[in-house]
C-alpha cells in the first residue's frame, strides 16, 4: 500500500465561530483507493499558509511511502532541513498527515484506532465545554457578566455536563504575562461565586488563563481560588519554562494543567519532570499525532498525571482525541465544542455522539469519522486572519 495523493480543505467557520476562523483539514488516498482524514491545529500562520506546508511535507516526506510506517515517516519530518526540535506549525502539519494515515490504517484492517494502539478501556469519555453565549447573545456582554455565565453553566449542567470552563481573569495580550490586577482578581472571584452557586456540587469548574501571569501574579489569584474548588488551574503562567510554572504548582492545592501550546514528547517531558502540571493537555492537532499522544499519554501514567486533551478546532481533532483518550488508563477528562452540534456536526457524514455529559467511543474504522467534503467545499476560508488572535498590545500593567 502507497500513500498517492493530498488535498486540503482551509474550510469557513459560520458564526458563532466556535472552534476558531476556520478548521484546516486534509485528505489523503492511497494508490488502491483508500481515503483517511485529518485535521491540523496551528495559529502560527495563515490557514492557506499551513495548506501549502502540509502539501511541501507530504509531497517530500510521504508521497509513495506505505502510511503504515508511522514511526519512520514521523522521524523525516521532525528532523526536516537537520533541525530536530520541537516546532508547533512542523508538528500541527504532521498531526493532520499522521491522523489521515491512522485512518487509512483502520479503514485497511477493519478496525478502529482504538483498537490498534492499545485497545479500549473506556466505553463514553466524561466531556466538558467552554461557556459559550448563543448565537443571538452579544459575546462582549456575555463574557464579562457572571450571572450571564452562571446561567449558560446552569443550563449545560441541566443537559447532562459535569464540567465547565470559562476564562474570567481579562485578556491575554501579546505583552502577557503580568500581575493581575485588583480588578482582573475581583471580576475573576465574582465569576467564580456566581459559577459554583449555580453548579453547587454538580460540576467542575475549570479556570483558564492561557499563560496571562508572572509567577507573583498566578500565586496570587490561585490563593484566592482555593475556597472554590476549582478542578484545575490551565496555564497560569507561560509555557515555555515549565520550571517557572512548577513554582506556581508548589505554591497551591490547586492541579495545575498545560499543554494545548505544547508538541512532542520532548516538551511534556519537561513539564513533568519539572512538576509542572498533573493534568496534561495535549492538542491531537498540534502534538504530533496520535502515535506521539499515546506516547505522552504513557509517559504521563509513569508520572501518575491525567490527560484532558484540549480541543479548539475542528470535529476531526475531536475524533482523534477520543480515540487515544479510549485506551488511556490516566484519562480524566475530554474538551468538547457544546455537545459537538452546529457545524461540527454537520461537517461530518457521521457526528461524533454526546450523552449525558460523555462522548460515546466509536467502533467506525478508522477515525470513526468523514468529512462531509461537500459542505467543506461550499465553505471555503477567503479571510486573512488567523485561526485565533491575541488581544491588541494592552498594557495591563497600566491598569
């Protein structure tokens, strides 16, 4: 069997957007005729930018190679042009190419990715979502009215979630990371009440940052945390020196996780030796692959750390979550867009399935998983910004 041919999908995200501008998919086929699909994940360049790139890897690295050599086709890209390192746009296109090959590789044996790298442990995966206003709610007013917030958490509780997460601590700005303010800490605490007086015991309250604060400053709004109970703190300080966040580790009760901005075995290793975190969140879009998640997610089980795969792209990410997630003893919990309705469902043949708070693990070939190619194509990304954005140059130390 031979790898023959790519084509990507740079497909529009319609409002509300959730999940990003656009999901960047690709497709590959073999010589005799088999299809898999993959998604990457990347806000580092253009979505047509990143199509190009995964066409150059794959036309130079994959073409004619059976998609069965997994390991070997993973060691030529990463030590593509003699760099050998971690690079999250290298790494998010070889996620994409990875996936469609396990695809291929499921759809070839008849069986279902779980089932070829482990088998499955867990039959439904415990999901959460992210806060989202509705499409007829004005997002600015949503996301800075707690009892806005405290109602959609109610309300998602009342569907079948156990667990919520919102970002309440102010914008992440491209001058991060700062001290909060005593603004940023009070408006976070009145989110936080307002949340758990809605939820009482029934869900988890998930507090994200996205690496907004210096060491000094991520102490400080994890003490005022603590009474809430919040199941973790997701990157309370910038990514790239897990021994600084470590120090934030030591210095409260509450987990501490990380890992979408991450890739490679080589930076979660880091994370864990260093104490870090104990709640792993490895995007399957920008990680490697699945080979290299069940890697970490392994590496993470000698640690007796949890993974949490995060999820803020497209619904092909989210099948290649659940299939590693499946056969992982440490898993503790799934990213979900809502409950995979919308457009995440409708770019697909088959959604992914959601009951009663859990995505049910699918026994499809492959993935388990298609894209809807026509939708795909009536959607095509024709804008110019990026997947995501920091916020414009905010001085929060002003404030």
């Amino acid at each position: 069997m031979k790898l023959a041919s790519i084509e990507t999908f740079v497909v529009g995200n319609p409002p509300p957007k959730q999940g990003g501008n656009y999901f960047l998919f690709v497709k590959l086929t073999t010589a005799c005729g088999i299809i898999g699909y993959g998604e990457m994940y990347n806000a580092s360049f253009g979505g047509h930018t990143m199509a190009k790139m995964a066409e150059d890897v794959f036309e130079r690295e994959m073409l004619d190679e059976d998609p069965f050599q997994i390991e070997k086709m993973w060691r030529r890209v990463y030590m593509r042009g003699f760099s050998s390192r971690p690079d999250i746009s290298l790494m998010g296109v070889m996620s994409g190419l990875e996936m469609a090959c396990w695809d291929i590789i499921g759809k070839a044996c008849d069986k279902p990715v779980h089932a070829l790298i482990g088998g499955k442990l867990h039959e439904t995966l415990r999901s959460y979502t992210y806060l989202y206003p509705d499409a007829d709610m004005d997002e600015t007013s949503f996301y800075n009215d707690p009892d806005a917030s405290a109602e959609m958490a109610a309300r998602y509780v009342k569907e079948g979630f156990t667990a919520v997460k919102f970002d309440p601590a102010g914008a992440y700005t491209t001058l991060d990371p700062h001290m909060p303010s005593l603004e940023d800490i009070d408006r976070s605490e009145r989110f936080l009440k307002s949340l758990r007086e809605a939820v009482g015991k029934d869900a988890d309250l998930l507090f994200g940052t996205h690496g907004q604060f210096s060491i000094s400053g991520a102490k400080r709004m994890a003490r005022m945390m603590e009474s809430y109970d919040p199941l973790w703190f997701e990157e309370p300080t910038p990514p790239e020196r897990p021994e600084m966040m470590a120090q934030v580790a030591r210095a409260t009760n509450i987990p501490i996780a990380t890992g979408e901005r991450l890739t490679t075995k080589y930076e979660f290793a880091r994370v864990l030796e260093q104490g870090a975190a104990n709640i792993i969140q490895m995007n399957l879009g920008r990680v490697g692959g699945i080979l290299e998640a069940k890697k970490i997610a392994s590496m993470a089980e000698s640690f007796y750390a949890h993974i949490a795969p995060h999820l803020y792209c497209g619904p092909i990410v989210g099948a290649a979550n659940i299939q590693v997630s499946a056969t992982s003893p440490n898993f503790l919990i799934l990213e979900s867009i809502r409950k995979w309705d919308g457009f995440h469902a409708d770019i697909l043949t088959t959604p992914i399935e959601w009951a009663d708070g859990h995505v049910i693990v699918p026994d499809r070939p492959g993935l388990g998983v298609e894209l809807n190619e026509e939708l795909a194509r009536a959607n095509p990304w024709t804008g110019d910004a990026l997947h995501l954005n920091a916020v414009e140059d905010i001085d929060t130390r002003q404030r």
